[in-house]
C-alpha cells in the first residue's frame, strides 16, 4: 500500500505511507462520492517526526497492493509488487488528537458537484444532451453518459450541480423505469444505466457480521398522481394492489407531476407502484476486500443457508486496509431484468 501526497502551492509533494496508518474507503447510494481517511502521525518533540501534518485542500492519492485483494493467511504467498490506484482526492477535514495524531478525511472530486452552483435551462431535449451541456457549462470531464430519451424542459437558477443531474436523472427514471448511478473516476464523471453495473467478481466467503433485517417501513401498496400546478390538485392517475391493502393496509404514495408529463401518468403510476411494492430487506456482511467493488454495483450471490441468493445492490460499501483488506457491504435484493 501507497499514500501519496500533493499540495502544489507550497510545492510540497511526498510519500506519506510510513507516519501514516487506519486507511478506511467507504461510500453509499444516498451521497455522491468516496470518502478516505486515514491517521497521521506528527511528533514536535521528535526532530525526525515534526511538522508532517497536512494542508486542507492537499491531494492524497492511496495506492493499494493488487495481492491485497480477497487475501488471507492462507494465501500470503501471493506474490505481487503491481499497484492500483483506488482513490484520489482532496483533504477536506482535519482532527487533532492530543500532541501527534492527527485524522484526515478526505473526498474525491464529487465534492466540487456537490457545492458549485448554476444556471442552467433545458429547452425541451433529450435527457444525454442535457447532460452532456450541463457537463460542458460547468467544465466537467464526462467519461460516459447513457442513451436517454426523455426530454427535459426545465429552468435551474442556482441550483447544486448534483442536485440538477438527480433531477434529470429521476425524470428519465419516472418515463421509463431505468435506474441510474453518477458517480466520479478519477477526474471524471461517469453516468450509468444501474443494470449495466453488475460486477463479475468472484464473492468470498463471509467472515463476520452477518445480519439480515426486513421492514414494511417503506412500502407503498397505493400511488396517486396528482398536478404539480399549484392552480388545481388534480388527481391524474392512480393504481393499487388491492391484496396488499387487504394483508398490510392502506399505505400511499403521492407523486406530483408538471402538466407536459400528464399523458405518461399511467405509466409513471404503475412502474413507480412497481418500485414501492414491496418489503424491504437488508443484508449486511463482512467479506474479504476488492477493490472493484463498491456502492451502486450489483453483486451475485448463492447461498442457500443465508438466504443470499440472486442479485443484490451495494447500498453502503466500507472498505478497510490492515493486515487483511475487508469490506464490510449493506445489501438491497433487486430484480435484474
């Protein structure tokens, strides 16, 4: 394992592998980008071990051993000095503990689509065109963008850059059901079909912390779609499934709509009622570390004993370098089609 680190204005650029320790990687389906941290060690009153510590805004990039991936004691053996560069960022926040430690967290390049602001009007084009100009406008590297057809007509006065790329991305997903998953590599920013995000890797065995939980808490068995036009509250669509009223209840959804969409109301109703319909199940699970894997992706498993079989969706991913690379993963069971 490697941690590099850059802070151009001060041109002070180094290895920082050896006074530091505790690398953690996590990230989750709710926030946009990767977090990193890691301890640092910086001792005034040892004259080989003062003034390490780090600038806000600094560069870490974290290398890790290829031979570190689903590794354990009993294939130590595994020879390999190949690195893989598994995140790059920027340091955003420092903590001090006592007289020489000190704790680091940083984000990669999300961060910046999550704070910078824009403007931006859509006039009545498709969805990947909207997103290619948005990208443009704001100077965004965009590594790939899906097909999308939904036409997009809609002002954005100073609104978070992430923040108009959900939207465009939920009207697509209200029209045709796709789901989807942005997300930053490197310096730049990838936008993907979740159906085209299942990884072929090879799931070890489960190594500790098992638990599976299951919930009505947010199941809907009824969604209404009404007019956004706060002029009238019209109903437009509606639909039910009237055996899980019957089991569970009445529990509704109210989706509102603008007027243009009011011919796909139907359809927005019975996919969204698709999506609701059910009861919610959680995994979680410890398993041998890969640094491929991480939230948004779709895993395979089959274990019967478990009750770990199909397809399931990486809700939370927390990665852990030490001794052994672990990842410990929060799992949604979904439908591939």
């Amino acid at each position: 394992m490697k941690l590099q680190y850059d802070y151009p204005k001060n041109k002070d650029s180094r290895e920082i592998t050896a006074y530091t320790n505790n690398y953690g990687r996590s990230d989750n389906t709710d926030a946009l980008g990767q977090e990193f941290t890691f301890d640092l060690v910086s001792n005034p009153l040892d004259i080989n071990m003062k003034d390490l510590q780090l600038e806000l805004g600094g560069k870490v990039m974290f290398y890790n051993d290829d031979a570190n991936n689903n590794r354990t004691s009993s294939n130590d053996s595994v020879d390999s000095t190949a690195e893989t560069l598994v995140f790059s960022g920027i340091i955003t926040d420092e903590k001090k503990s006592g007289i020489n430690k000190y704790s680091y967290t940083a984000y990669d390049y999300a961060f910046y689509l999550n704070k910078s602001e824009v403007l931006f009007q859509c006039n009545d084009i498709d969805g990947t065109t909207a997103l290619r100009q948005l990208c443009e406008k704001c100077n965004i590297k965009l590594g790939s963008v899906p097909v999308i057809y939904t036409k997009i007509k809609k002002v954005y006065q100073g609104e978070v850059i992430s923040d108009v790329i959900k939207d465009i991305l939920k009207q697509a997903t209200e029209e045709t059901g796709n789901k989807y998953r942005f997300e930053v590599r490197g310096d730049a920013l990838y936008i993907e079909d979740y159906k085209d995000l299942i990884l072929d890797v090879q799931v070890t065995k489960i190594i500790g912390d098992y638990s599976h939980t299951r919930t009505l808490a947010d199941m809907k068995n009824k969604v209404v779609i009404i007019s956004s036009s706060e002029k009238h509250e019209q109903v437009i669509a509606e639909t039910a499934d009237d055996e899980h009223i019957n089991i569970f209840g009445l529990l509704q959804h109210i989706e509102k709509i603008d007027d243009k969409d009011a011919s796909k109301a139907n359809e927005i109703a019975r996919k969204k009622l698709i999506d609701l319909n059910k009861i919610g199940e959680t995994f979680n699970l410890k398993l041998l570390g890969d640094d491929t894997v991480r939230s948004g992706r779709i895993l395979h498993f089959d274990d019967e004993l478990l009750d770990l079989k199909g397809y399931f969706l990486i809700k939370n991913c927390t990665h852990a370098y030490g001794q052994n690379h672990t990842m410990t993963l929060a799992l949604n069971k979904v439908t591939v089609k």
